[in-house]
C-alpha cells in the first residue's frame, strides 16, 4: 500500500510535470506515466521488487532530467520576469543531465544483464 501511494503520488507529479512544462495532451501525458509500468509488467517483468527498484530508478532518473530539462525552459522563458532564478551555467545542467542519464542506462544495463 505504501509503495502504491508513493507511486501515485510521483505518477501524478511526473504527469502534471509532462502536461504543464512539455505541453503534452492529457492522454498522452497518462498513457506515458502509467503505461510504462504496465507494459514491463505485461512483458514478462514479474518480480515485485525487481520492478519497483527498476521503475523507481529509471523514472527517478528520468524524472531529474526533466526537472533539469525544466530550470533551463523557464530560465530562458517569459517566468524569468515573473520570478527570480539563480544562474546556474549551461556546462552545469548538461554534465546534471548526462550523469543522470548514465545512472539510467547504468540501471537498465545491470537488469537486463540478470
């Protein structure tokens, strides 16, 4: 129960976050967040906690991307006017991202090797 809320709860952030800041559809927005898990599920992922560590570390690395992906939108959008934004330089955000991504492609290497 615990791990299910938590997962709605990061589901529904992740959503909001593709709705709102990439300017998806409401359905496509859903069927990315929710599909993802139900496919790996369907495709034959069936251990519980091989599952949840798989899901939690490669939408919890997707999930930075995208908040990195973010900062850099709004700071160079019209919210810059709106709100203050402390500078943090470009060379910063893409070595953020790269090791994030590293740390997902690491994740999928490492499970799909078992």
């Amino acid at each position: 129960l615990t791990i299910l809320s938590i997962y709605m709860l990061i589901g529904v952030e992740l959503q909001n976050m593709f709705i709102l800041d990439f300017k998806m559809k409401k359905l496509s927005a859903f069927l990315l967040t929710a599909g993802v898990p139900i496919a790996l599920f369907l495709f034959g992922f069936r251990e519980f906690i091989f599952l949840v560590g798989f899901v939690g570390a490669v939408f919890g690395g997707l999930h930075a991307v995208f908040i990195v992906a973010t900062y850099q939108k709004m700071r160079k959008g019209l919210e810059k006017k709106k709100h203050k934004c402390f500078h943090v330089p470009n060379y910063i955000s893409w070595l953020l991202i790269i090791i994030f991504l590293v740390g997902v492609a690491l994740e999928i290497q490492s499970r799909i090797a078992i």
